[in-house]
C-alpha cells in the first residue's frame, strides 16, 4: 500500500517560531540571559510554538465549506468585485450633440467592458466635454449544479453578485428550479413544505433551499424542496475587478462623439477571495474608538459632528465662587482646629472647636462672610465626653440639634449620655466607627425647620470617606434606603489638593459647596457622586457677522445636534457611563469704553462706534472669538483688559481711555465658570476728545 505524503497546509512551524522568539529576546527582556532548554522561560516558549504549530496545522486542515462556515459564524465575508469609476473626454465633432445620463460606451474587447454616463453633458461643436462614467455589471448566468432532493440544500455561485443598493431580499436576479423561477423569501419561518422559494444567505453568498427543522412536535420542512436530479440556475450581476479595468487614453466605442477615458477616478476592486476576508477583518480586530475620558468625546465630537461647532465634556465641575468665606479662614478661625459646626440650612456662622493649653476642647463662634467673632452660647460647648477630645461636629438643623462624635462615641445634643457611632449608625463600615477626621452633610429637603429632611452624610476617616443617604425625624438620623458607598477623597472631591485630601481637620458644607480645612488652609470644592453623568456642553455653528448681535435662541442645543451627539457617543461610551447633553452656561455681560477718534466729525464717531462694536463682538464670540480666533475659552473669566485687547487693533480706534465689564455681579470681572462661555450683549462705547 503507497503511503500518502503528508501536505505542508502550514508555514509556521515549532523551531522557526522559537528561534524568532530567542532572538526578540535580548531587545525585549535585556536580564534574560540564560537561552538554553534547560531555562524555564525557554521551556515555556517551546509549550506555545507546539501549540501554536498544532492549532494551525489544525486550521489549514478544513475543507472550504468549513472555512465558509466559521468564517461567517465570525461575521466574516469576502467582498464582491467593485465596479470601476472613470472621467470620459468627449471629442469636439464639429456638431453640436447632447449625450444622456445612461449612454453605453463599450471597450473593444473579446468580453465588452461597458461603462455608463452618470449625467447628462452637451459636447459643443467646438470643443471637448467631460463627464462621469461607471463600470456596467455584466450579467452571468450560471449552472449551480443539480439538486439531490434533500433538505436545506446549498449552492454557491462562482462570482459574489454585485448589488450596490443590496435589494431586498436577494441580490441574483433569478433563480431557475428545473426550469421554473424561484422566488425569494426573507426567511422560512412564514411559508410551508409547499411553497416554492429560496434564501440568500449573504454572509456565505449560497442559495439555500427549504430546510427540515426540528420543532417540540416533531419535524417540519420549511419550503419546497427541489426535486433530485433537476438542475439549479441562477442569473445575476458581477463585475469585473482592477484587473480587466481600464486606463486613461483607452478608446471608447458609443453613439457619441469620439470618446476616450480622460481619468480613472477609482480602479474598482477584484472580489476577495477567503484569506483576504481574514485579513481585512483582522485590521477591524483592533480595538474600536472607544470613548473613555472626557477628552476622548470631545475628540469623537469635533471630528465627526458635523451639527456642532463646539464641545466640552466635564467630568466635574469646580464651584461657580470658589471663594472661601472669611469665618473659615485664620485668623477668624484658629490655624488648627479639631472639628467645625456650621448648619447645613441657611448657614450663617461657623463655631470653630480647638484645644486650648490646658488641653481642653475650647470654642470660638465667627459671623461666615465677615470673619468677627460672635458671642457663643451655652449650645456651642462641647458634651462632657467629648470635653478633652471632640473628632467632628454635625449641625443639620440649626444649633437646636448637634452630633457630637469623640473617639467611638457620638451623641445628640440633650442625650442623657452617649452611644457607640455603630449603634447610632448600623452598617457603618469598622474604620469610621471610630476616630472619624471629620462629618459633613448635604440636605437633600427644603430645610423649612420642621424636624423633617433627608441628608447626604459623609463620614471622613484618613484618605476616604464614607457617605449614605439619611432622614432627619425626631432628634435621630434614619437610613431612608439604599446602600453607603465608600469610596476615596481624592476621586469623588476632585480639584482638591492632596494635603486637604488626607485626614482633613474639618469638613463643612455652605450652599452645596464642600469646604476642607487642613491646618492653615481652607480649600473648596463639589462632590462628584459614584454615578454622576458626564456632561457634553454643545455650541452649535453660530452667525460669525460681527454686526448680528447673538440672540439667546442662537445657542439653544436642537434636536439635530442631539441626535448626533447621542449617535456618535453611544457607540463609543463605555458601559455604564452616563451622558448629559445641554448647553453651555452662558454668562451675559456689557463691555464699557470710553475711547478717542482720529476725527470727531459727526460720521466719524459714527463710524469708530460701529467698528469697536464689531471688534467686541468678533472678539468674545462662542465659535470664532479669543485670543486664538477659535472661540472664547472654556470658563475664562473676562476682564477689562479683554476689552482692550480687543480695541487696540481696530484701526479708527486712536486711543483707549477707560475699559470695562459689566456682569451681573457688581466685580471688576465676569466670573465664567468651567461649564460658561460669555455672551457680549452690549457694547457701551463713548467717543470723546
């Protein structure tokens, strides 16, 4: 009996492969010396090149139909030949001619190539005309083979059918049953084992037939069955491919004036076979654009949006008056305190507690805003627990209801005597049931005074903090659902700096707005929550003329826009991330000068008026403005010397003599926060000598 060889399916082979890892070696791992068997590292290479070696000697084993069928279980689908793209040069004949949309012109050859105007184009008697022409898909007609009468049966056609518009629900033009035309169906589920049709499976490219399905009653066939032994045909459009195209200067044979090919806008392509498939969908293997910072949005946005002039992603926000009030400061406030009381509701003082040199937990109550001390009361002293060692002070609703927390103990002011924090607050994780830097809170309700809201509290113990919802009733805080959350001070209180994020001294909170106090400094900052949504600020394209004021409906966000930003950004967010579409904070102001003309006739001033308008307007506009002409920057404050800045080039401008803004605010500047752009709605100029 002859032995059969065995077929070399596969190039990669053991030893090749674990030479070409020996000598990536030195440059890749410059400490890994030893290349010998016996090195462990070395043994483990050789374990992966032998199952690499086996696994594609496997794979180059299968037989087509297989291949075909991982590969469209993959999603993998070799691509039809792509018809050729062409300029045609018609020749001036000396009369006149129209030439119609659709007009055939031929190359001669033994299997005509056929291109197709794509407009119509009239060639004057006395010169050339251009016009755009494309491949015509020939038309094949093809003997599939001959049905065996089985169920489910399959044929492919040698060519994959051209069909740019992908009609619905099969791209051949016919399919021929022994003679008779079969139609098309979308699926099998809706006809029965009578009806006569076929399904185009476009991810193999295969003209499938009537299967035999198991259902929980037994089977049933889905669709007419060829008879054995008649033959399948089908009819259907294919192209050509780069290789049989053309080049320019090819002659053109047509009922039209001489024609030649002037340019060959796109070759076309030729039909892939299995291993460029592969090869194509590897590339597509890569990582898609994912979305995962919030410059990545913005990025996706700029690039791909085409409604949108302007994005801004923000995953926090610092406060709008990132000012820190004077109660909260030294020398107000003593440079090291041990706790703070401020009332969560319309606060208005702040009693700061520190240690005196007797070593006693000692009191000093200051106005907020202006720093001056105030006169304490007999509510500001401390428990006698808490006498030597106070860790933190909560005050949700005014100075009638504190929570004193020293060491594991806590209690409310009037409590006969104290409680361990774990009692008062189940489920508080071990490292805040005692020794906590600092208790701060959030109010959730409207803080009327009637013993009645809901509160974020935060618990804060080294570098974490521990937060819950709660209700106030009664004297007690009750959980009112849900789950705590830990999480770190650095994450969830972004902007902060690291010294104010470790064991801060103190914690309080004034309108939403976190103040840390860690020695000397005082710092402020927003909670960013576990499950805040990122926020896209849009600014659509805008009116650029200078002398078209913006009107507030210019900037609104419209549904287009949202569509969009929605279409691009869901396909690229991570899962889980949360989006917030809206507009930017715009931050109206008037800009104020007071300015010198070259002439102060009365068309003069006029003119000077009118041309440091447009000077302020161009320079402070959303999409076109600042010192970069790309837009006024995110959150930048406006001062007067913006509006200098914007006048000193206007060329009937002589001199400026006074600047200004005019906000809302009485300040010399326009606060913009980092979420604001600013919108010039005045310009108050005045001309004198």
């Amino acid at each position: 009996m002859q032995e059969l060889p065995v077929p070399d399916l596969d190039d990669l082979r053991f030893q090749p492969m674990v030479d070409a890892a020996k000598r990536a070696l030195p440059s890749r791992s410059p400490s890994w010396t030893d290349h010998n068997v016996s090195d462990p590292g070395v043994t483990l290479l050789e374990a992966c090149a032998g199952r690499v070696d086996a696994l594609v000697y496997r794979a180059n084993r299968m037989t087509p139909q297989q291949r075909s069928r991982l590969l469209a279980l993959m999603g993998i689908t070799p691509m039809a030949a792509v018809p050729c793209r062409v300029v045609v040069r018609f020749a001036a004949s000396g009369v006149e001619r129209d030439v119609p949309a659709g007009t055939e012109l031929a190359v001669p050859r033994e299997r005509p190539f056929v291109l197709r105007t794509t407009a119509p184009v009239r060639v004057p008697a006395d010169r050339p005309a251009t016009v755009g022409a494309v491949e015509r898909a020939e038309a094949v007609t093809e003997d599939l083979g001959t049905s065996d009468g089985t169920p489910g049966q399959r044929f492919a056609p040698s060519r994959r059918p051209w069909s740019p518009a992908a009609p619905a629900p099969s791209p051949l033009t016919e399919v021929m049953v022994g003679g008779c035309a079969w139609p098309a169906v979308e699926s099998f589920a809706a006809v029965d084992a009578e009806t006569p049709c076929y399904w185009w499976d476009d991810a193999v490219g295969e003209v499938v037939f009537g299967p035999l399905v198991p259902f929980a009653g037994g089977e049933r066939q889905l669709g007419a069955v060829p008879p054995p032994g008649v033959s399948v045909c089908v009819t259907y459009a294919a192209c050509r491919g780069a290789r049989e195209g053309v080049y320019p200067g090819t002659e053109l044979v047509g009922d039209t004036p001489p024609a030649v090919v002037g340019e060959v806008v796109a070759p076309g392509r030729d039909a892939e076979d299995w291993r460029q498939a592969l090869e194509r969908a590897a590339l597509g293997l890569a990582p898609p654009r994912r979305a995962v910072t919030a410059a990545d949005h913005e990025r996706i946005l700029t690039e791909q949006a085409f409604t949108v002039a302007r994005a801004l992603v923000l995953d926090s926000v610092r406060p709008e008056d990132p000012r820190v009030p004077d109660g909260l400061c030294p020398p107000a406030r003593p440079e090291s305190v041990t706790a703070c009381a401020v009332a969560v509701h319309d606060p208005d003082c702040a009693v700061h507690y520190f240690v005196d040199a007797a070593g006693n937990v000692a009191h000093r109550q200051v106005d907020l805003e202006t720093g001056l001390e105030l006169a304490g009361t007999a509510e500001d002293d401390p428990p006698e627990f808490a006498a030597q060692r106070l860790d933190a002070v909560l005050e949700p609703e005014g100075d009638v209801s504190r929570l004193w927390f020293s060491g594991d103990l806590c209690a409310w002011t009037g409590d006969s005597g104290p409680k361990k924090i774990a009692d008062e607050f189940p489920g508080l994780p071990d490292p805040f049931r005692a020794g906590v830097d600092a208790v701060a809170a959030l109010a959730h309700g409207d803080g009327d005074g009637d013993g009645d809201g809901d509160y974020e509290v935060f618990f804060f113990r080294d570098d974490s903090f521990y937060h819950r919802r709660f209700t106030y009733d009664n004297g007690r805080l009750r959980p009112s659902g849900g789950r705590g959350v830990r999480s770190l001070i650095s994450e969830s209180f972004p902007h902060l700096s690291p010294h104010c994020a470790h064991r801060p001294d103190a914690v309080v909170t004034v309108n939403g707005v976190f103040f840390f106090v860690k020695g000397a400094r005082t710092e402020s900052t927003l909670w960013l929550p576990e499950d805040a949504a990122l926020r896209v600020l849009l600014v659509p394209h805008l009116p650029a003329d200078p002398a078209i004021p913006l009107r507030d409906a210019d900037l609104d966000v419209t549904d287009a826009m949202l569509a969009e930003a929605g279409a691009l950004l869901d396909g690229a967010r991570l899962l889980g991330d949360r989006l917030h579409v809206a507009r930017p904070d715009y931050r109206p102001f008037a800009a104020r000068a007071r300015i010198r003309s070259w002439a102060y006739t009365a068309d003069s001033v006029k003119e000077t008026k009118a041309a440091a308008g447009r000077a302020l307007y161009r320079y402070f506009h959303p999409t076109s403005g600042g010192p970069a002409g790309s837009g006024w920057p995110w959150g930048r404050r406006v001062h007067a010397s913006d509006v200098l800045a914007a006048l000193e080039t206007v060329p009937e401008v002589r001199t400026v003599l006074d600047a200004s803004v005019v906000g809302d605010r009485d300040t010399p500047v326009v606060e913009v926060p980092d979420n604001g752009l600013v919108l010039l709605t005045a310009c108050l100029i005045d001309v004198t000598d």
